[in-house]
C-alpha cells in the first residue's frame, strides 16, 4: 500500500519527524512518502490557520491523487480532511480522526493538545465524528506548536504534566496526542505512565492498511443524507415548530437572516417571529434547487406559504424562497424570504 502523508503547515521538520514515525509503524509492503504544504502557515494553531493552509493541501493532494493509495492529513485539527475527502476516491484521514479511533477503541480517552486556542477545533471534531461519549476531555499543555521542534526545552515536560493532570483528573483508559510534533512522545509516554498514548500517524498508517478508514468512509456516505435532504429535514423541524430538533442540523456560527433583515443565530429567533405573525404556518416544499459553490452547496428551498392570519383567516399561495449553504452535512448559512410583508402591508393582496 503506497500512503501519502501531507503536513498542512510549512515546517519541513515535522513532516520528516511524522514520516520517520509512520514507517516505523508500517507493515511489510507499505510504502510511507511525506510532503510538505510550503505555501502554508508555519504552524497550525487554531481555526484561521487551519483556514489559510486548505489551498496549499488541497493543490498537492490533487496532484499526487495517481501516486497513493490513501492520504493522511498531517495535523490534529483534521485541517481540510472533508474537503479532500471530495476531491479523491481514495481513503483520506486526519490524525485527530485515527486518534479517535484508536482512542475509543480502548474505552475513554483524553486528549492533550499544544495550545487552549486548538480546543474548540478539537472539540468540534470530537463531536462530529462521533466521539463525545469516548472522549474524556481535551486538554491544552499550552506548548506552542514550533516548541515541539526545538531541542534542549521543556516542551515534554509540559506536555507530561498535563497527562498526569488528566490521569488524576480524568481517569481514562488512553491518552492521546494532540499534534503532529508529538509523533515521536508516545511510546515514552506509554513506558511513563503505564498506559496508552496514543499518537495520530502510527494510528492512521495502521487504520489505513486495514481498510478500517476505507470502510468508515463508505459508512459514512451511505448513512449521510444529501444536502437538500438535510435542509428538508430543517424545515420540517421548523415547522412544528421544534427549534431545537432544527438546530441540530445547522453548524456552529450558523446565521439565519429572516424577513427584514434580522438575523438569529438560533430557530427559536424565526419560530418567536412566525408566532406572532401567523395563527400557524407551514410551508408546501415545491421544489429544491441544488447547486455547488466551491467547498459548500447552495440549495434554493422554492414554494408557497398557507396557514392563518392571527384573526383566524386562512392564506394560501404566499410565495416563499430561502437559499441555504451547505457545508460537511451541516447548514452554515440561511436568508428567508416571502410576501408576507406585502400582504401585511396591503390587505387587498392576500389569498
């Protein structure tokens, strides 16, 4: 089996440091290369960095689609693990996603990761992976990324510290490590402490040549819905109305700019609005059009509006448009449009 390994950031000396521990894991007839994103930061270290280094990842994982037979993504943050996942047929993992696995694999892991700023990305993906109830914590040793690369300081000893809080404080069955520059600690950690810790590239290398991540990425296709679904099922929920049951399929940061120009950051912010506009209200979903923009889709939700006026008369025909943008199976965007205005305005325009 031929794995490519692409370290998202610029540091050369991490990805020969993940590609010296990769092979040290591999199997007989595993081939293991290693390629550096130079046009990215030199350390990823929260949202926006992971951000800044997609282009750079993506354009090499493009070219090197024909040399490989499945692809690790260098870094704990998963950075740009959907979107090459839609760029190639072929298995792609992150090392955050391997660690997981791994992790849950022996019971209730924690993850102690480089700095604070990593924890809500860690998190995230925690969650929609499928491992909040495996997942202990995750934790920050608050090392600095290039601090792993410098000889002579006491990155280990910070990044010891903090396992031995979350042993004490946590009580896992496994430790895991939360960045690509800890690939060469985890086999000391785990003479150490007596218990596994867990590194992402000995867990992807191992993952990949068992078919485990080909076969979650086939699951996950089969069991994800398509993008028009998802936003179907949104407005179902909301038509309930259950605004927490619609929530849940939109992503975090997620705005809704309603009639007006007012925007909500929750459906309870349009399901207050429609209460005091409407007796009830519903939507006849007349057609879906899907179309992709980039790294999301955007799907037109195309219908008309019936229910009742707060006095008790029936409406029908009130013609309704709402776009959505769609991203990793989760809504980011939404605007709402409709006539209701016109007709509230004007009496003599309803139906």
């Amino acid at each position: 089996m031929r794995i490519l390994f692409i370290n998202p950031n610029s540091t050369a000396s991490m990805t020969e440091k993940m590609a010296g521990a990769a092979r040290a894991a591999a199997g007989p007839g595993t081939e293991i290369r290693a390629l550096t994103n130079h046009a990215g930061p030199a350390a990823i270290q929260g949202e926006a960095d992971g951000a800044a280094a997609v282009p750079g990842l993506l354009r090499l994982l493009a070219a090197e689609d024909a040399t490989a037979d499945g692809f690790v993504i260098g870094c704990f943050d998963d950075t740009g693990l959907a979107e090459a996942r839609r760029l190639t047929e072929k298995p792609v993992t992150g090392l955050g996603e391997a660690a997981f696995l791994a992790g849950a694999a022996r019971g209730r892991f924690s993850v102690v990761t480089t700095l604070s700023v990593s924890i809500p990305v860690i998190a995230a993906n925690v969650a929609a992976g499928g491992f909040a109830d495996a997942c202990a914590r995750v934790r920050a040793s608050e090392v600095p990324v290039l601090e792993l690369e410098r000889e002579g300081g006491d990155a280990e000893e910070m990044v010891a510290a903090e396992i031995a809080r979350a042993l004490a404080e946590d009580g896992p069955d496994a430790v895991v490590l939360g960045c690509a520059g800890m690939a060469d600690l985890a086999e000391r950690f785990t003479a150490r402490f007596g218990l596994p810790v867990l590194d992402g590239v000995v867990a992807a290398v191992h993952l990949l040549e068992t078919g485990r991540i080909a076969e979650r990425q086939r699951t996950m296709r089969d069991e994800t819905l398509d993008d028009a679904a998802i936003v179907r099922a949104y407005l179902e929920a909301s038509m309930v109305p259950d605004p927490d049951r619609a929530a849940t399929y939109m992503a975090p940061g997620c705005t809704i700019t309603f009639t007006g120009g007012r925007v909500f950051d929750h459906p309870r912010g349009p399901t207050s609005v429609n209460a005091a506009r409407y007796k009830w209200v519903k939507k006849r979903m007349e057609r879906f059009d899907v179309a992709p923009a980039g790294d999301r889709t955007v799907v037109y939700s195309i219908g008309k509006l019936y229910g009742e006026w707060p006095d008790g008369t029936p409406f029908d025909h009130n013609r309704y448009v709402d776009r959505f943008e769609v991203m990793d199976g989760r809504i980011t965007k939404m605007d709402v449009w409709n006539d209701s205005a016109e007709w509230l305005l004007d009496p003599a325009l309803r139906r």
